[in-house]
C-alpha cells in the first residue's frame, strides 16, 4: 500500500513538474487563420505611416468570366473572357487592425477590388480568383488634401454663385468645383504639394490665385500648397465681369441671317484675356466662337483691348472683311459682318 502510495505520488510529482517546465518555456506564435479558399484578404494601411485603417470600405464586384467552360482556347491566344449579366457583389470593412476578408467567392472570374475610406483616396484593382485561390492582398491609401475658399463679385463684393475653381495639374484634366449659392468651394481629393489655382464665370474674366484676390496674367503662377489629409483654406477670387462683343452675321444680300457660321478672333492689344485653363493640347488658331442658328454670335469675358474679328462659313468658303474691334471691361461692343460672295 506504501508503495502504491508512493508511486502516485511520484507520477503527481512528474506531472507538476512536467507543468512547471512547460510554464518556463518561450510561448509559440499563434497559429495565423487561414482564409477560406476562393477568397481576397489583407490589410488595408496608411500611406505615410503604415497604420492601419479602420472601417475602410471593400468591395468586390465580378467582371468577367475566365475561360468559360466549352470554350476552346488556342494555344498562345488570348484567354477569352466573358462579360458578367448577375455580377456578384459584396463587400466588408476592414478592423481595427486594417484586415478585411471577402469570402466563399466563385472560381473562375475577374474581380474588381475597390477600397475607399473617409478623407482617402480610392483605389480600384483587378484580381483573377482560379479554383481553390486564397488571395492575400493588402492595399495603402493616402489621406486626402483640399483647397477651399470664395469668389465675390467686383462690382458689388457679393459672393459669385456658380464660379468654376479648376485646380492643376492633373492627370488629364484639372480637377474642378463650383461654387455654392454663398460662394464657397472645396477642391477635394488631392495629393499634398504645389497646385495652381483658378476661378472663372459667365461673363466674368479668369483669375489665377497670386496670393491676393486672382491676376489676369496666368504666366504668374503662385504655388497652394495642401499638407496630407488637411484642407488649404482662403483661396478667395474677386472676379471683374468682362467686355464683350457681339453681333449679327448675315448672307450678301445684307439682309438674310446667316447660317453655319463662326468668328475668327485674335487680340492684338492690351493685357491678353487669360483662357480658364490653358492645356497643353494642340488648339485651333485663330480660336473661334460659333454663331447660333439665326447668325447671332457673343465674345464675352475679354478685357480692355483691341480685337480682330472675321466671320467664315467653311462649307462654302465665303468670308467677310476683317474688322478691329475696341473692347472696354464690363461694356458691350456691337459687331455685325455680311459674308462675301
């Protein structure tokens, strides 16, 4: 009985001690869970600091079809792909720590992957999901910056309701807002660094931003600067309404309204009127204004100078003379021409 006694003991005593060493070795990683297979997975980080985001948006939509069944595919041809009619979508926000996972997904397809955040860009991908595919893909989103500020009105100062604020450059065009019924405006979705900032309206001259109220001469670029993820504010404008130029196009009999015609115009002296955007694409010289059914045509938004004008209709060639126009800021200047035969 003794002995029983002591051979419990001494396998309790193993046992402890078997506990007690296993307490003093190094713990072990936890073992990391494995997606479901046919899923998108990962994390989704800031740009700038690698954190985390939390709550970004993932949505996954189908795109296509790859190598739809009974298809044949040549070798060295391209692999078909089939337009979706049902496409699936879903979607899921990321954790705390920036993870999604987008599961139980159908093999075989194009997915579009696209992840937004609050004040951060959108990114959009494509990823192709073959049988059994557990996709891990993280994605980083930089905060994005703005410019905000007001155009008014110089004849009055009151605010300019519908001015357009083109802010470049850009990728292919600027970026663009208008402004609010109290003149505001916010140029949202921007990367931090220098843009050149401009505001124009009906009837009303572009002004390019010179760290005052806006310059008629866009060779004077003054550099906004935007920080990551802040707005850049009080880029205001005061916008003059500009001269114009107007009239009435007729056949050569003098008396019919001309049809199918447009004004030649070019600025021979004073400031030179700036165009709102100036783009590096090749333009039509000498730039022209189309006249409207009736042979009525308007140049607007110019500035005190000299302007010379000639109406064409280039389906028959017919022109008229040339004619020099005197234009002063905020008058109108009567201009009609009579096509020759």
């Amino acid at each position: 009985m003794k002995k029983f006694m002591v051979t419990i003991a001494g396998t309790i005593l193993i046992i402890v001690t078997s506990l007690m060493t296993g307490c003093n070795q190094p713990l072990s990683e936890p073992a990391t869970k494995t997606p479901p297979l046919n899923s998108i997975s990962g994390h989704v980080y800031d740009e700038r600091d690698g954190a985390p985001i939390k709550n970004a948006l993932v949505q996954v939509e189908q795109t296509g079809i790859l190598n739809p069944p009974g298809m044949p595919v040549e070798a060295g041809s391209p692999v078909p792909v089939l337009p979706v009619y049902n496409p699936l979508r879903v979607e899921g926000k990321t954790t705390a720590d920036g993870s999604y996972a987008i599961t139980d997904l159908p093999s075989g397809y194009y997915y579009s992957v696209t992840v937004t955040a609050a004040r951060y860009n959108k990114y959009l991908e494509r990823i192709v999901v073959a049988d059994n595919s557990s996709i891990t893909k993280d994605f980083t989103l930089y905060k994005v910056s703005s410019i905000s500020g007001h155009v008014y009105r110089a004849e009055d100062g009151k605010p300019l309701a519908g001015a357009e604020i083109q802010v470049w450059p850009a990728f292919v065009s600027p970026y663009r807002a208008t402004t609010a019924a109290d003149s505001s405006y916010t140029v949202d979705a921007l990367r931090d660094g220098l843009w050149t900032v401009r505001a124009g309206a009906p009837g009303y001259v572009p002004k390019t931003y010179d760290g005052a109220t806006g310059t008629y001469d866009w060779e004077i670029t003054f550099g906004v600067a935007t920080q990551y993820g802040a707005d850049t504010p009080n880029i205001d404008f005061i916008l003059e309404r500009g001269g114009s130029i107007t009239g009435q196009i007729y056949e050569p009999d003098g008396v019919t309204p001309a049809k199918g015609t447009l004004v030649t115009y070019v600025q021979t002296s004073g400031i030179k009127t700036p165009e709102l955007f100036k783009t590096d694409l090749p333009q039509p010289y000498p730039p022209s204004v189309e006249a409207d059914a009736s042979g009525r045509y308007t140049l607007a938004a110019l500035l005190t100078g000299t302007y010379e004008l000639q109406a064409v209709r280039y389906t028959d060639g017919a022109t008229s003379s040339t004619a020099q126009v005197s234009v002063v800021i905020g008058q109108n200047t009567i201009q009609d021409f009579i096509l020759g035969k």
